[in-house]
C-alpha cells in the first residue's frame, strides 16, 4: 500500500524492516523525529541518551552484544559524537551500526551549516544521501547490509527537505538478525599497536567500498537524447535538478555520497559536453572531480552559503524563472518568540534589570537574545556557556579593569543541554575556581526540539518512569556550596537570588525551575486583563516580550486566547492595571 | 497533468501541520503523486511558518518556489503578504483576516500594515478572505481556524464533501471530530 510518509519516519519504518533492535539518540533538528517514530515500533529498544556522543557509544556496545543498532542526531551533534566515530571505523561493528545525521542547509533550526560528508570522509566511513521518503527507507535498510559486508559503520545523511518532507513510500515486512559477540580484542580494543594493525585493513576496506559504489544501484545515471549537459547531483538537489530539467539533460543521481565511483564519473562525463554539478553546502563531489582532472562547474556558479531550491537551479543554469505579485509596502519579519507563559521570560527579565553579561546556550532561551529582552552575549555550542563563563571570569580576574571586574556574568543553560555538556564545564568551575554563576533553566523537558525527556525529568522515551538525576545534589557533589532554586515566575525571588550569588565569592548555581507553558500536564492559570481605567499607558508590561500582549489605542491588551496567567506582567505594572 | 502547488503559511502554533496532514492524504486518495514539506524546531516557536503541498503525477521537487503556487492558503493576513510572490499569475489567495501581531510590531519597531487584504487585491489577486477566528469560535474552538479554512478551500477542488470528511476521519482525533466537520462546513459555506 502507498502512504505518504515524512523522510524521517521513512527511516524509522527502514530501522524497523532491516530488524534494528536498539536505538540510542539525542534530539536536535531535524533528525528528532527519526527515533520518536522507531519508539512506536515494539521490537525496537529506544532511549534517549544525554548526548550524541553516548548515544553512539551506547548503540556500539549494542552492535558489539549482536544487536543492529542505529544512533540520530544532527550534523551538530556528530561532531559531539565524531570521537567514537573516527575510531569506531577502526574496529568495525558486530552486528550492522548506523548513525543517522540530518544537515541543515539554511539553518532553519542550527546554529551552522557544515556538511557532514566532511566526517564522512574525515573517519572513513561510507555514506548514503537519500534524496526523498522512498530512499530514505530503502537506503536505511542497505546502510545495514554495508554495514556487516563491510565491517563498518554507515552514515546515513538527511537534510531538512528529506528529513521533513513527505513523499511516497511502501511497507515490507521485518526481518531479524542477531550476531553472536565473539571476543576479539586485537579488532574490538584499540590500543595503539592494535589500531596499528587495523588501519591498513580500513584502507582495504574503503577502496572495495569505492569499487562497489562503482556499480551501486544507489548510484544511477538518467541518460537523455540531449548530451549537451551532465548534471551530477544528489540529496534534495536531485529533486531540484528534476523539477527544473525532468528528462532533458543527462544526470548521474549518486546516493552514496562517500566512498565516491571515479569510474562511473569519468564515463559520465565523457559522455556529456558539459559537466556541472548541483550540491548544497561543500564542493565535495566537485573537488572529486577537480581531482580526477576533470573540467567541471560547481561552486563558481552555486552559491555555496544556504540551501537550494529549483528556482535557483533554474535560474543559475539559464532557465526561465517565475515571478509572483509583490506589494510595495514593508513587511515586518516575524522571528520566532518565547511562547506567552515561558518561564524563561521572567529569569530573563529580571538578567536585563541586573545589567548582566549573559553567556548563553543552544535552546529555547536562545531566543532571550531577541528583542525587547535581548540578553544573550555568546551563543555557541551545547555546553558551552559553562565553560566558556569560567574562562571569561578568570580573563577578567588576570587582566580586568575595575569596571569590568564590577560587571555581572551569568551563564544560562538549559535542563537538557546541561546533561548533554553542561556538567563537564561545571566540574572546571569546581575544580579551577572562578566566582562563576551558572543558571540552570530547568523546563523540565528538551524544549526546542519538540518535548523530549532527558535524565533530569524522570521519564523516558515512553513517558514511563525512569531514573532521575537531582540537580541541585549534583551540583553539591560537584562541590558547590551555593545553589539556590527559584521559581522564574517570581520576579522579586530572582532578583534576591541574583544579588546574593553575583556578589558571593565563590562559585555558585542557580536553578530557576518552572515546567514549560507547553507542556500538557501544565495547568494555565484563568488568563489575566488590563483595567483600561487604570492603565497609564507606561508600557512597562511591554518590557517582557510577551506575544499575549499589545497596545490598542494607547492601552496595554492581554490576549485572552494566548495569556496563560503567569502574572510576570502584573508584577511589572506600577498602576495594579493588570487583573486576574 | 502538470504538478499544482498550495503553500499553507501562518504562524507557528497555528496549526499548519494537521492542514498539510489532510490535503495529503486526500490528494494521495485521489491517485496523486504528492510531496509536502514542513517546518519543525525553531521557527514554529511562534515564527512565520510555511508548509508547501504539491500533487501531480510525478512530482520531484518538495518545495515551492517563487511565482509558482497556485493557491496560498494563509492562516494569517500578513503572511499572505510576506510570501505573496510565491503565488503563480492567477493564483489564488485564500486567507483569514484575523491578525497577528509579531513581536517588531508589539515592541513598536515596525508597524502592521494597514488594510492589507485590501493592498494584495488592489494588486489584482484573486483573494478570498473571511474571519476564520469567528467561525471557529462559533463552530467550538478558536484552534479549528485551519479546518474552517480548509472548508473554504474546497471550493476550489472538484472533489465530492464526503472525500474532504474521509481525510478529516483519518486525520483529526476521534474527540475533536465532530467540532472539525463542523468547521469544516461553516467555513465551505461561508
């Protein structure tokens, strides 16, 4: 039967049908959806880990006991993962093991737009580039049997138009596959003079798997009459390059983007009057051409910042491009906010009173550094505003001015991105000691990402119970004598927190805990409204960025349909005004 | 036939998910080829949202591009306007006029423009406009403005009212269905 099915869960039904038992991920867009949908599936074993680089390690030791195991995550969170990858390719796998990563050309949701062919070839690894649903769930399932042909982990690459479109697809049955563990050091253990004898037997590896993507059905060329161009292309750029051309010129679709067929390129392109080839992000094949000597157009025409689409083929290769109406009137963007009743709005608040340097992090509260809020100093990796808060602090205690050395420093971190690397940071601060002030935002739940469950929330993937990492007597443990808890939702209490740990002497976290608005065992308060008699036209409810709120006619207006009756507002207004 | 193409736009949280969710579905029942594309993660937090619908007999790219849509269904009006290019010569608009502010306009940085549905008509667009909120509300809830909507742009399809409520069935929870059929109507009707 067809269906129409997101790439995404056209991977998680390929898990299901090459017999995938276990499944270790983190979230990150847009890769999420790839376990949340394996979950559904009972024979499959999902959980989420607290990163990406124990997921992957987790899914290694599954593949070493005799399990197919599989790991997601986005291209971000390879690089978190790419330690036990580089060397994973040295020992090879048990049982087949493959990481989904999912790019993001046009940073929809990320923070950059590398190109994960990079750690493709970077650890020696094959990859697959599935271009729409169909592939998606086919290529999982060859990714598989690469895998154990091979001895060898398989990357499967998304990107966002894969990962998060729909196209057809249709179902086959479930085949099981278990190994047996053999213990076998001198593969599975590499001391150096192990990894010594492995990694000739990895070049070998790759130069058969570079023979076999010369004949690879993944790899497809689509000859036309019309020889006067030849296209190579793959991922979503196949897609454009069809919308664009259909049948009309000659295309070598590759669905393997690593180890690439020399031979099956050369020809290609000795077919063809001109060669050009249509990637989003690095000139990987392009390069690969280059260096096979071949006269090839790439990145000289391509824009290699951003994603594609088929009006920049069209127009970049000299097709006609449609126009559309335009209306001569300026349009105000619309970035995405801090939902109405997101209990980061008031700690950020309360950071902009204090006139606070905020060191920031990847999530929800990102979007403090928007306007009007507008707090957020740095913003760089998961984890990175614990570390990078202590080398900050020690930089202004070695050579700061007076003035500087007044100025307060927060670092913000979330629930979830705290047990990702968060902790790690924490233990510097700890052990080298500066007067650091760390604040957990504690939601309760991966928020950015869509709600997923993390070791401080005490359920798992299932929403069944599960263990529960205590915060605050982690923090203890790690030798910090000050951590306070407050609720965000109260200004004066976050404002009292903030004043007594900027000025302590030693290191010390807050963890402002408050679940997300978002979340459907949340109870919202009755929505509050604006007196308009009383209301002076101040504006200082508007301080916030609160989307339930705006000025009509010079007076402050709640939305009823959006005001979850967190009173932030009503804490702000120095007339009573605000009611409820 | 040549592949048609619908953009939903809107705001995030406003529901684009579910339309998209059931004009596939309907569209593949009618022995379409069909590809739709979506935004998850960031920019639904209450950012501009755009889900692209398209069906033919074989359809390769996932997404629309400029000059191309055949109809833009926007669940807000200054969404229309933001993605108005995207919309083919003798396309058709079908909207809500129920706005939104985004945060430029509630801090004061930028202004709504005024009188917008009226501006994309004066430029000679086919608009179809209504209070989807109202009818929402009055159908039993403010969320169903994406069904009422959807109830609207029925009328530009040749398929039977009993295909549109199959694709209902199969797409909205059993709880929430009666109130979306009746959306669905009132917004037909209106």
């Amino acid at each position: 039967m067809k269906e129409l099915m997101l790439g995404n869960k056209a991977v998680a039904r390929g898990l299901y049908e090459a017999g995938v038992c276990f499944v270790s991920s983190y979230p990150g867009t847009p890769s999420t959806e790839i376990t949340e949908e394996a979950v559904k599936y009972d024979e499959i074993y999902c959980e989420w880990a607290p990163n990406e680089k124990v997921a992957l390690e987790a899914a290694f030791g599954a593949s070493l006991a005799g399990l197919r195991s599989f790991s997601g995550m986005k291209h971000v969170g390879l690089n978190v993962a790419a330690d036990p990858l580089y060397t994973m390719s040295y020992t090879g796998v048990n049982a087949g093991l493959v990481i989904g990563v999912a790019d993001d050309a046009g940073m929809h949701s990320s923070q950059n737009e590398q190109d994960s062919r990079r750690h493709a070839i970077g650890a020696k690894v094959p990859m697959l580039e599935p271009s729409d649903s169909a592939e998606a769930l086919e290529f999982a399932k060859l990714a598989y049997e690469l895998s154990e042909e091979y001895d060898t982990p398989v990357l499967l690459k998304m990107c966002t138009r894969v990962a998060h479109s729909q196209s057809v697809v249709e179902r086959s049955d479930r085949s099981e596959h278990k190994k047996e563990y053999k213990k076998d050091p001198g593969k599975y253990s590499m001391s150096p003079a192990n990894a010594i004898r492995r990694h000739p037997i990895i070049e070998e590896r790759m130069r058969k798997l570079a023979q076999y993507a010369e004949t690879a059905p993944v790899n497809r060329v689509e000859y036309s009459d019309d020889t006067s161009l030849g296209i190579i292309t793959s991922s979503t750029s196949y897609q454009y390059v069809k919308e664009v051309f259909g049948d009309s010129v000659c295309v070598l679709k590759l669905g393997m983007a690593y180890p690439l067929p020399e031979n099956l390129i050369k020809t290609f392109a000795s077919k063809v009057d001109r060669l050009v080839v249509v990637e989003e992000l690095e000139p990987i094949i392009e390069d690969f051409c280059k260096g096979l000597g071949l006269e090839v157009s790439g990145k000289d025409i391509f824009p290699i910042c951003g994603e594609f689409s088929q009006g920049l083929v069209a127009q970049t290769l000299g097709k006609e491009v449609a126009e559309g109406p335009s209306l001569e009137v300026e349009i105000p963007g619309r970035p995405p906010i801090m939902c109405a009743g997101c209990p980061h709005r008031g700690l950020f608040f309360s950071l902009k009173k204090k006139d606070c340097t905020v060191i920031g992090d990847i999530g929800c509260y990102t979007l403090g550094g928007a306007p009007p809020l507008g707090m957020m100093d740095m913003t760089l990796c998961m984890g990175a505003s614990v570390s990078a808060i202590h080398g900050f602090n020690r930089a202004r205690e070695l050579k700061g001015t007076e003035e500087e050395k007044k100025k307060n420093v927060v670092a913000v971190i979330g629930d979830s991105t705290f047990m990702h690397s968060g902790m790690t940071g924490l233990a510097n601060i700890a052990y080298n000691m500066t007067d650091s002030t760390v604040i957990i935002l504690d939601n309760s739940i991966t928020g950015m990402t869509g709600h997923q469950q993390n070791p401080t929330t005490g359920y798992n993937i299932k929403g069944d119970p599960a263990g529960k990492i205590d915060l605050e007597a982690l923090c203890r443990a790690m030798g910090f004598n000050r951590v306070t808890v407050v609720d965000p939702y109260d200004l004066a209490a976050v404002e009292k927190a903030l004043d007594a740990e900027l000025s302590a002497k030693e290191p010390s976290v807050i963890i402002s805990r408050r679940p997300c608005a978002l979340l459907k065992y949340v109870k919202h308060d009755p929505p509050l409204s604006v007196s308009a008699d009383k209301c002076k036209s101040c504006k200082s409810c508007m301080k916030i960025g609160c989307p339930a709120i705006s000025m009509k006619e010079g007076k402050a207006v709640i939305d009823r349909t959006q005001c979850t009756g967190c009173k932030v507002c009503k804490q702000l207004c120095p007339f009573d005004a605000i009611e409820g | 036939m040549q592949t048609k193409n619908i953009m939903i736009v809107g705001v995030g949280g406003q529901g684009s998910l579910l339309a998209s969710k059931l004009l596939g579905h309907l569209l593949l029942t009618k022995g379409y080829d069909v590809k739709v594309s979506e935004v998850h993660g960031m920019s639904q937090r209450g950012g501009s949202v755009v889900t692209y619908v398209r069906y033919g007999d074989k359809v390769a790219s996932p997404i629309i591009d400029k000059g191309e849509a055949d109809f833009i269904v926007s669940f807000e009006p200054l969404e229309a306007a933001r993605w108005l290019s995207y919309l083919k010569k003798d396309g058709q608009i079908v909207t809500n006029i129920h706005g939104i502010d985004p945060m430029p306009v509630i801090t004061g940085a930028a202004e709504y423009p005024e009188n917008i549905v009226d501006r994309i008509k004066e430029k000679g667009v086919k608009t179809d406009a209504l209070d989807c909120l109202e009818i929402a509300q009055e159908a039993g809830s403010a969320k169903a403005v994406n069904v009422v909507l959807l109830g609207r742009l029925s009328h530009y399809f040749d398929f039977e009212e009993s295909e549109w409520m199959e694709a209902l069935e199969a797409c909205v929870p059993a709880k929430f269905l009666e109130m979306n059929k009746k959306a669905f109507e009132m917004g037909a009707k209106a």
